[in-house]
C-alpha cells in the first residue's frame, strides 16, 4: 500500500488537493490492464472499450501478473497510483477463455466486479463505420426484464452506466448525442442463470423530417459484443454504505406532505380538522321543504279562489 505523501511546494499541494475527496468529485478515471496472458479477442476489446472511454481513461500496454477475484492489492495499487476508482481486466486462460473483468473501487479498496466470458467481438475497424468524438457522452439503453429481476443483470448495469457515464451536465444538446450504447439482455436458462448479454454501439445521424425536431438514424459504429456473465463479488453492507453516503452539503430534508412522481411532478397533501357536515349552514330551497301538515301552498290558494 502507498503512503500518503506530503506535499515539498505549491504545486505538489494543488496536485493532492486535487485527489481530495470534494462535494462535486471529478470525473471517474478507468483503468484497462492486460493480464499476463491475453488472447487477441481480449486485446481487441480492451482496445475498444479504452477508446469509448477516452479522455477519462489509462490504458496499461504492459503484461500484469493480476487476478482481482483471487488477490485484490494489485488492482488496488494500480487505483491509488493513478487515482481511479473504475478498471478492467483482461486475460485468458484454458478454464476461462477470453475473460473480461469490469470493476469498480471506493477510496482505492475493491468495491464489486463483474466477471464475463467475450463470446464474440466485431471491433471498431472491422465495422469501419463513422466514428464518433472521443469525450462524448453516450445515451445508455437496456434492454429486457432482467436488467430489473436478476440481482447479477442489476449489478451489471450500475458498473456499465459508471464506465461510460463521462461528466456531469444538466442538459444534452440533441446535435451533440452522437453515441448511443445498447445492452440487451438474451433469455435466461432453464436453472435462471442469466443468458447472453448483446452490447452494441452506434452512431447518430438526423435527418430532415418536415417538422421541428429532426428524425435520428442509427448506424453500427462497433465495438459489438456478446457476453456471458461467469463470476460476480458483491460489496460488503458497510462499503456500499459508505460509498453511496450523500454529502450533508448537498442533502436535502424531507418536506413534510410535499411528494413527487416518477415524471417529477410535485404533490401537496393538506391536512384539514374534523368537520360537522350536519353543522353546515346550506341553502335552503323552498321545494325541498316538509310539510307538516297538509296546509296547501301559496300557488294553490290562487288557483281555488280563482275557480270560485
């Protein structure tokens, strides 16, 4: 493990006062790390990956005797060093073939991974399709029931949306959603052991519609990816609380009676006392009246004068 160390001028200090923690953190660094034997499948989706990730990304070209699910201190080293809290592993083995791992850390101490199986890649340059800009922020869409009934599909998609969720911003310009980024979740097997998953990246195109809004075509960009989950760490109770802890900075207190939707849509519940329906004073209409007895009313008295 590292030692903190202390900064010798004024440069060193805004260096580590940079990797802080802070209110608003900066943008998540990933890591991609080849083991010490890779196959090409592996290298290529590594490489793939590496390039939807830019410039938030550290790309390790040298062989690393890692294996994050048996020893964790070497991805732990690699995210204290290079100060980033999301990596991918790379290796190949006869028992599991073309083995990719996705992770994620939390004050540079493994959090949870995913382990999966490269069924088949179609890499970017086989595609040779129109590339989009390094940086862009991608538009995230997942597909089938798994990603909200299989507790494996779920972890899958947090550590996906982290990996390619880039910077924060409050708006998206239409012109500049130019990636978009499909999982799909395959059928599941006969014991519920989740099926293949379909990753697939595209590039936007709008063209003229007669209207305002302009009509968006997909194109392949690559890469393509099937993946078959094979391992999964979960984190502990204690670190997923720690890590998903709201700053007091930026907590907000429940109103009370104040709730809203799931389309955002603000609600009020007024509470009111006791009320005497019986007591209330109402209008009184003259038809509705009862008639004790059976004296006739003003209009019949009329009419019996006039006929006599």
């Amino acid at each position: 493990m590292l030692l903190q160390p202390k900064a010798k001028n004024a440069r060193s200090k805004r260096f580590l006062t940079n990797r802080d923690p802070k209110v608003f953190e900066n943008p998540k660094t990933s890591i991609f790390v080849r083991g010490s034997t890779t196959s090409q499948v592996v290298l290529d989706t590594l490489k793939d990956l590496y390039s939807l990730s830019k410039p938030n990304a550290i790309n390790f070209t040298k062989k690393n005797q890692i294996h994050p699910f048996d020893d964790e201190t070497g991805i732990e080293f690699f995210s204290r060093k290079n100060d980033s809290s999301l990596f991918a592993v790379g290796m190949h083995s006869k028992k599991r073939p073309h083995n990719l791992i996705l992770g994620r850390t939390f004050n540079h101490q493994v959090l949870d991974m995913v382990e999966m199986g490269v069924e088949r890649c179609t890499t970017i340059k086989e595609i040779n399709s129109r590339v989009c800009a390094a940086g862009t922020k991608p538009l995230m869409v997942f597909n089938g029931e798994a990603f909200a009934q299989n507790e494996q599909m779920i972890r899958l998609k947090n550590i996906l949306l982290d990996f390619f969720r880039g910077e924060s911003a409050d708006k998206v310009s239409l012109k500049g959603l130019e990636c978009v980024i499909t999982v799909t979740a395959g059928p599941t097997g006969i014991n519920g052991e989740p099926g293949l998953v379909f990753l697939r990246t595209y590039t936007t195109s709008l063209k003229k519609s007669g209207v305002r809004q302009p009509r968006i075509e997909l194109e392949e960009m690559g890469p393509a990816l099937d993946l078959r989950i094979r391992r999964v760490r979960y984190p502990t109770d204690e670190m997923w609380k720690q890590a998903t802890k709201i700053p007091k900075e930026l907590y907000q207190p429940k109103v009370k009676n104040i709730s809203r939707d799931g389309l955002g849509d603000k609600y009020g519940r007024v509470h009111l006392g006791k009320q005497g329906i019986e007591k209330i004073q109402t209008s009184k209409v003259k038809a509705l009246r009862k008639r004790l007895d059976n004296k006739p009313s003003k209009r019949q008295r009329t009419d019996d004068a006039d006929e006599s």
